[in-house]
C-alpha cells in the first residue's frame, strides 16, 4: 500500500498540482454566506472574502476553499443561482490577485463548472458526488481536483463507522471511474460531523482514520470547531481552534495530508510541530535499519 507520508501528485485544473504527503497543507474556509455556523456573514461580501482570503494564504494556507451555501445541519438550501452568484465574483478575484489553489465548495454540477471557469483548480463535493453525479462530469472535463466526501445525511448508516465509509466512498468512486475521472485527481474527505450523531462516532472515525488507506487515497480532513469538539470541550464554536488544532496534529499523525480549517495561523504552527515529528521518526527508522 502507498506510504501517505510518500510523496503524491495532486492533479488540479488549469495545469497546477500540489504535493501531497511529505508536509501537511492547510485549506483555509471562506464561507460566502450569513449562516455559516462559525463565520456566517464574516466574508458576506465579495472584498472582504477575498481580503479574509489572501490574510488566509500569508497565515500558510495553500489552498483557499469557497463555499457559498451553508452545510450545517438544518441550513436552509440555496438556489445554484444565488450560490454562484455568491461564489463565483470571490474565486474571480482572488485569482486575478494570486495564484493561490483555489476549491469550490458545492454538490452541483453547474456552480462547480462556472467555479473552475472563474479559475477555480478543486471542486469540494460534500454530497460525494451522489446528489448530483454530474459534477464527476465536469471535474474529468476540466482536471480539477475533487475532493469526495463521505456523509450520512439522508440514507441508512452501517453501524461500524469505516465499513459505512468504505460502502458510501466505493459507490462515489465508482461514480467518478464511469465519468473518466483520473484517480490522480482524487482526495477523500472522511465527513466529521455529518451525521456521526455521538462523539465517539467521530473519536472512532479519528481513532480508526489510518484504516481509510485502504482505499489508496489522500485523506482530507475537516473537524475545524464542529460540534462534537464542542461536546467535548464545553466551548462555543469560536472558542474551539484549541481543539481542531489537536485534531489537526491527531489525524496528521495517521496520515491525513489536508486539513480544513477556519483559524489558519494556530493550526499551521500545530502541523509545523506534528511534520517535525514525523521526519524525526523517519530518519530515526532509516538510521536503525
């Protein structure tokens, strides 16, 4: 099985990649929306989404994910007409002033081809390419990356939480293989928070994470303030960075390669300290050998 920490290509539209493995990367959220359930409102408009953006890329993020409907439980739906029309001036402008990677973050088909086309390079499907198949469509059409997230909204759950993942994510990539996406532009998103009802659904999830490279994928993960660190802490969503860090070093720790956060700075500098271990482990192993 390939070495998560070994290096890997990402393959993005418009001719870009990134190496994934070796280093951990941030992918900093930027939610063009007034009810996001941390920053709702906090980049509601298209100067200060890009100005929040490019503080993101000098705190170390090299990836900038944009989202314009909001996916926490109960959230009202959008129309794809307001979420482009929310998200596409944002991912024109932050390209036109840097050439920072760029995600979309969205399940339809349509907001993800006008994204790529405004100068997006990954489409961030939360739905796992199972609400609107077509996106597949439009991510081997263009060679944006796709990041494939696991959920459990809306379906029967097995009750073992890696063999409901594995069940959910084979479908996905199933749907990606018959859409003629090339796996080098694949990364899965275990899914924390969506719909792992209890904390130890997700404490499991984590604990258990190093089984998902099974699936021959990178791993991409987003824990950033959600609620079951807040179960855990005590602490409102704002006070929870603390936390996400410790998760962010956790699941570094069993080979994750992405890590999608609201504070950029705090967790850089957690990952920082997790990569310095690492190496550490790996010339320590080769010396003995």
């Amino acid at each position: 099985m390939h070495s998560p920490l070994s290096k890997r290509d990402w393959r993005l539209a418009h001719g870009r990649s990134l190496c994934l493995g070796p280093r951990g990367l941030i992918m900093a959220i930027i939610n063009v929306t007034p009810d996001s359930f941390s920053d709702g409102g906090r980049n509601y408009s298209r100067d200060a989404a890009v100005e929040n953006a490019l503080r993101a890329v000098e705190e170390g993020a090299e990836i900038i994910d944009v989202g314009g409907e909001s996916t926490r439980p109960g959230a009202a739906e959008v129309t794809a007409e307001e979420e482009q029309a929310r998200v596409v001036p944002v991912i024109a402008e932050l390209a036109r002033r840097s050439d920072v990677i760029i995600s979309v973050d969205t399940y339809r088909a349509s907001t993800a081809e006008a994204a790529v086309g405004a100068g997006a390079h990954i489409i961030n499907d939360v739905h796992g390419l199972q609400r609107e198949p077509d996106i597949a469509k439009v991510a081997a059409a263009t060679g944006a990356g796709l990041v494939i997230m696991h959920t459990g909204r809306g379906r029967e759950k097995l009750p073992d939480v890696i063999d409901d993942q594995f069940l959910f994510l084979r479908q996905s990539l199933e749907i990606a293989d018959q859409a003629g996406v090339d796996p080098a532009q694949i990364v899965l998103d275990p899914g924390f928070g969506f719909n792992k009802e209890t904390v130890d659904d997700n404490m499991q999830l984590m604990a258990r994470l190093s089984q998902m490279h099974a699936l021959g994928y990178p791993l991409l993960v987003g824990t950033s303030r959600k609620r079951f660190l807040g179960t855990i802490t005590g602490r409102e969503a704002a006070g929870r960075d603390a936390a996400t860090a410790a998760t962010t070093v956790l699941t570094r720790m069993k080979g994750a390669a992405i890590f999608r956060v609201h504070d950029v700075a705090f967790n850089r500098d957690a990952l920082m300290v997790a990569d310095a271990m690492l190496a550490a482990a790996s010339a320590s192993e080769e010396t003995s050998q």
